[in-house]
C-alpha cells in the first residue's frame, strides 16, 4: 500500500484503515481490474482470519480500499520484541493457515505471506492482512512481466525465482514455511539481501533445525522442512504442515529462541526489478548464525559453485549409464588479500567425478567453526572437475585461526583434508 489512514466509517459507525494504491499503478487497466476482482472476492470471503474489506472506491484519479482495522502489532513486531513460545505460535501461524486455505478455496492468491502481514489478536489469535492485494498495492512488489517476480525475496517460492511464473498456492504455502521456520527456530532459513536470498532459495538445501537448535523436535524439523520442498507438488500445504507440528507434544519443544538479531532484514516487496532467470547458483551466503559475534568479525562468506566441463582426452571417460561417483578432491587457499586490519580468504576445492551425470550436494565448514547450507548441483555427463569455492572475509584486530573444510553429502559422503588459516594483526 501506498499509505494508510486511520478512519472512522460514518455509516458504519467504526473505525476503518484507508488504504490507498500506488499512483504509479491508476494508469494500469490490467491491474486496476484485477485488483477490483480480488477486493471484491475478498469482500464474500468474510473468513475470521483475513481482514475484512468493507469498500472499494475506484475513479480514474484515486483508488482506495476500506479495509478492517485491527488493533495491536504485527508478527514482525512482536519477533523482533520479544519471543513467542512454539505452542502459543503455532495456534497463531493455524489461522494464517486457515485464512490462505479459504482463499484458496476460492482462487485467490496472497502472493506476499510474511510476519509483517500478519497480525495478532488478544489470546494468541492472529489475522492475514493485505491478502490478495499486495501484487499491485505495493509500491514495492515484484510484478510477473518481462522476466520480473512477485513476492518478498526472503520468502520467494523457488518456482518463482527461476521460472517468473504467476505465483499460485503451492508458493504461498512455501512463503508459509518460511515463516513458520522464522518464528519456530529464530531466524529464516535462508539469510541475506536480493539476489543472494534469491539464488538460495532455487538452488540451496535449508539447514534443518536440528542444525541450528539441537533440541528442536525430530518430527517438527522434518515438517519444515517438506513445507520448504523446491518441488511444488510435494510441498506440504500450509494446513498440513500446522498439523504437523500440532503433533508435537507441548513439552518436546525447546525454550523459545531469541529474538531475531542477524540484522537482516526481509526486504521489502519491491515493484518493476527484473530479477535474472536463474539457471546456476548464484553465490549464496553462510545460513549459521552463531550465539555471539565473534571477534574478528566475519564480514562475509560467499559460495560459489561452477561447472567446469573442460575435460582432457586422458581424462576420466564418461559412463552415461552409471551413477556419479567422487572419485577425489582437493583444496587450496588464496590468501592474496590477507593483510591486517581485513582478510579475505577463497578457498578452491577441485571435485573429480567419475563422469556421470548426477546431482552433487556439498556444504562447507568455515574457519570461525559455523557451515554453509547444503549447495546442489547437477553435473551432466563429462563434467568433471567440478569446481566449488568458498570466499571468507573478516575483519578486525582480533586473531583468528581455523580450517575450511569441504563437505560432500551426495551422491557419497567425502570429507576433504582441511586447510587451514590464521588471521592476526601486530
């Protein structure tokens, strides 16, 4: 929304929020009509968990929407405020659920599902706002034309992000579990800004919450982590996954996390960015955060993942036939802008295969002791080396001495030899 007012309805005697749409979006047919047809569909649903329309009013110089006013703070306000114990937030995240599966019900898409759009009621109840409408009264929305997406980049569905197709309930129910991931674990599965968090949710396996909070329950990391599958189809619905981790008994939870402190922020939804097709991975940051900064303070870590298919004659013959193997790897250091007071290390690992097609998944342990999330790749036939590369940075005055250490998970599990470092300034 462009601004919104608080106002009292005379007719209805109560009191109202007077949301305006961008005037950058008056002259667009298209969206004006689409915004008509999802206020009005919005205005029958009448479902106690979405805010309620009681009037639309469109003319060729203005248009704005009467929209139910809810009294209190939002999702987003109330993690960074304080912290939510599980059982209390996930009767919460049941009605947001059950507010995107009536509307599903009916067609209509949110296309924007994070804690700023949610809102809590007194007694744990909660409400789904801008439902339906933030596609095109949002200044900041990402719009699905020419290549462009739609959606806040934290909690983009991964069919969006390489496909730019039209977000559909599968990608609400994934911005869900993001979310629900958020608020359960205390931090998003995925950290970092635009097209980082973009390249992450396409290609990057999520860290399970048992990775980040050991005593988080089995069952209810499992159910995250299917309400965060890459492939819509067998994403777990926004209801199913609430009855899920309804499942878990109140006391297999652990203490509620604190609040959220990575100092990133989700980005707003931003409106006429084209947003690359994604078809490699785009450098991803590091998704552990640990308990306390850590001196020197690490500025970066980036991972880079390449294919390289540049293969010799004597080379390891392809077999199409056959499954992906490791057959070898190693890893070196570039330490070229290591001086004090900053650092910035790349490591290089050089993946041998057996030269057939598979899919590749690797995480890195870094010097400061915290891993990456888990990076796929697929590797057609005859390509081999792989190249993966780890880019760390710190900064400081504040020693700092440890190893980088690649992980292979699959097609087997390989440790390399790790490589170490020592930062110091005299």
């Amino acid at each position: 929304m462009r601004s919104g007012v608080l106002a009292r309805h005379r007719k209805l005697d109560r009191l109202v929020a007077d949301k305006k749409i961008h005037a950058a979006l008056l002259s667009d047919a298209d969206a004006l009509a689409r915004f008509r047809r999802e206020a009005l569909a919005l205005a029958r649903l009448q479902h106690p968990a979405i805010v309620s329309v009681y009037d639309l009013r469109l003319t060729e110089t203005s248009a704005l929407m009467l929209i139910e006013y809810v009294p209190g703070e939002s999702l987003h306000q109330a993690l960074e405020r304080r912290i939510i114990p599980a059982p209390v937030a996930i009767e919460s995240l049941a009605d947001v659920a059950d507010a995107l599966g009536a509307a599903a019900s009916v067609g209509i898409v949110h296309r924007d599902v994070k804690p700023a759009n949610v809102f809590l009621l007194s007694g744990g109840r909660a409400k789904l706002g801008d439902f339906g409408i933030s596609r095109i009264a949002d200044a900041g929305v990402f719009r699905t034309r020419d290549g462009q997406v739609t959606g806040t980049p934290a909690y983009m569905a991964p069919e969006s992000v390489l496909s730019g197709s039209e977000p559909d309930s599968h990608a609400d129910d994934y911005a869900f579990a993001v979310m629900a991931y958020e608020v359960l674990v205390g931090q998003r599965p995925f950290l970092g800004d635009g097209l980082a968090v973009l390249g992450q949710h396409g290609f990057v396996i999520p860290p399970s919450p048992v990775e980040v909070l050991t005593s988080f329950p089995p069952t209810a990391a499992e159910a995250l982590l299917s309400g965060l599958d890459k492939d819509p189809t067998r994403r777990l619905s926004a209801r199913e996954l609430v009855a899920r981790l309804r499942s878990v008994p109140a006391g297999a939870w652990p203490p509620p996390p604190p609040p959220s402190s990575s100092g990133q922020s989700a980005g707003a939804t931003v409106l006429g960015q084209t947003v690359p097709r994604l078809s490699a991975p785009l450098p991803v940051p590091s998704t552990r955060r640990s308990g306390r900064r850590r001196k020197p303070l690490v500025l970066a870590v980036t991972v880079l993942v390449a294919a390289l298919a540049a293969v010799a004659a004597v080379a390891i013959v392809a077999n199409d036939s056959g499954e992906l193997l490791v057959v070898g790897t190693t890893v070196s250091v570039d330490a070229s802008d290591g001086n004090c007071p900053s650092a910035r290390y790349v490591f290089t690992a050089s993946i041998d295969t057996n030269g057939s097609a598979g899919m590749l998944r690797f995480r890195w342990l870094q010097p400061d002791g915290n891993r990456t999330g888990t990076a796929i790749l697929d590797v057609a036939v005859g390509q081999s080396p792989v190249t993966a590369r780890l880019q760390f940075e710190v900064t400081g005055q504040q020693p700092l001495s440890g190893s980088a250490q690649l992980e292979l998970l699959s097609p087997q599990r390989v440790t390399a030899e790790p490589v170490d470092i020592t930062y110091s300034c005299p």
